[in-house]
C-alpha cells in the first residue's frame, strides 16, 4: 500500500479532522477503505483518520504530498524511462503524474489489495489511466518475475506501517534483480519505530555499491536515490533548470525540492 504526504510525513499520521463523513466506505473482511472529499481535494484512508493517499480533483497529475513530488526527482536522475515500475499503488498519484510527464513510457504498478485499487479506479481516476498495467498481489512474489525496469519506486506501507518484507534480503535480491542497466531504484522510508527506519536507510545503502542519494522531507520521510550501476551525476545549474520547467505543468515547486535535494547530497553531486 502506498502512503502518500505532502505538507509532512508527521502531519499525514496523525489523526486528521475531516469536518464530513466519508463520501464513500468500503471493507473486505481484511482491508477498509474510507473516502473523504474536502473542496477539490480527495483522500483515501485505511479506515482510520489517517490519510493515505490524496487527488487534486482540478488537476490530478499534481502530487499533492511533499515526499510524492520529491520521488519527482528521479526523472532528473534518470530522464526518459521506458518502463516504470510502482511497488505500491494507492490512489494513484505518482500514476497520474508519470503519465503526464511521460506520455509514451509503460508504467506497471503493484498493489497488494484489490480493494485499494478498486477505489483508486472508481474514487481518484485511475480509470483514466487505461493503459496502466496494475498487479493485485505482494511486492515480494511479483519481483520474482517482473521484466526488467528502467525507474523502480519502492513505497510500501500498509494500515500498521512499513511493509515487513522490505526488511528481507531476499526483497532487495529481487529488486536489485529486475533494475535494467542504467536503472534507478528509489525508496520511501518513514516508521514509527526509529530503529526499523535506521535499518531500511542501512540495508539499502549496503546494498546499492553506488552512492545513494537521499532527500529528507520535514515531518520524517527520507527518500534514497540508489542507482544500479554507476551514474552520470548532473550539474547544479541544468538540474535546477530542469526542476523549474517540470514542475511548472503540475503546478509544484519542484526546484525549491531539488534545491534541497542538491545541498543535501552535495558532497557527492557536482557543482
């Protein structure tokens, strides 16, 4: 399940205060979905107050959450995929705005409850996207046979938080597995439990024999940029420049995010 952030990870978890009931609710004896609309925003909660995923209804290629348009940054990493791959699909978002930055690239996503995508088709405009390939099962089980991938974003939580197969090595065996020369490997990471969070930022950079690249979002989520082979890292100038014009057609202040990025990781990028 894909959890999904944009003031702060900390203000996502906790409860929130929606002033109307659910416009719509859901359960299958081991999942419940509740759907709340406020203006022209949309959420998605596992029957609780916590919102998992969100839609702007006026514009829905835009990420709503902070850390969704920071995962944005690995298509200045890695410019012009072919094939994306979504290890957690939510409601949609990084969907929504993949596609519309990338019109032609095959975008396969994965999601572990059929009734989380249901909603995420009828509820947050994922019908839409018909030409998006979505896989109703484990993460673990599908990487086992998934063709290889050129941008992999790996965003695995469910009701009770982190999804515990990323903690086995077998997990990252596969997902290392299926990265395509030259491909990108990009990990949201947040826990309640601050030891469980230092060993996923552990295992992914014992794991990865390039340097991995991070962007911590205020409120707790830290992404990792880890990249299969060694990269051709960018400059700062045309980086920035490339954030300014990419986050102009969704709306978002993607380059005040990759100005952050950069001086996070600037004793690796260069100037």
């Amino acid at each position: 399940m894909s959890g999904e952030m944009y003031h702060d990870r900390e203000r996502e978890h906790r409860p929130a205060n929606h002033s109307h009931p659910p416009i719509f609710s859901a359960t299958d004896g081991k999942d419940t979905v509740c759907v709340y609309q406020e203006g022209n925003r949309r959420t998605l909660t596992l029957g609780s107050n916590v919102a998992q995923s969100a839609l702007d209804l006026s514009l829905p290629a835009r990420p709503v959450y902070r850390y969704t348009q920071g995962i944005l940054i690995s298509l200045l990493l890695r410019p012009a995929p072919e094939r994306i791959t979504l290890l957690g699909l939510g409601g949609g978002s990084l969907a929504h705005s993949f596609r519309a930055l990338l019109p032609r690239c095959r975008i396969q996503a994965v999601e572990r409850s059929a009734l989380v995508f249901n909603v995420a088709r009828d509820w947050f405009g994922l019908a839409q996207l018909d030409d998006l390939d979505v896989h109703l099962g484990e993460a673990a089980g599908f990487l086992k046979f998934a063709a290889p991938t050129d941008l992999l974003i790996c965003d695995l939580y469910d009701p009770r938080g982190m999804d515990g197969a990323q903690e086995s090595e077998t997990f990252f065996d596969d997902l290392i597995a299926r990265l395509a020369p030259g491909a990108l490997a990009v990990f949201n990471i947040w826990s309640h439990n601050y030891r469980q969070e230092q060993q996923m930022l552990e295992r992914v950079r014992n794991r990865f024999e390039t340097p991995v690249l991070t962007l911590r979002i205020e409120g707790g989520n830290c992404l990792n940029f880890a990249f299969r082979d060694p990269p051709t890292l960018p400059r700062r100038k045309p980086f920035l420049e490339s954030a300014l014009l990419m986050g102009k057609p969704l709306n978002i202040p993607l380059h005040r995010l990759a100005r952050t990025f950069w001086g996070q990781n600037s004793h690796i990028l260069r100037q």
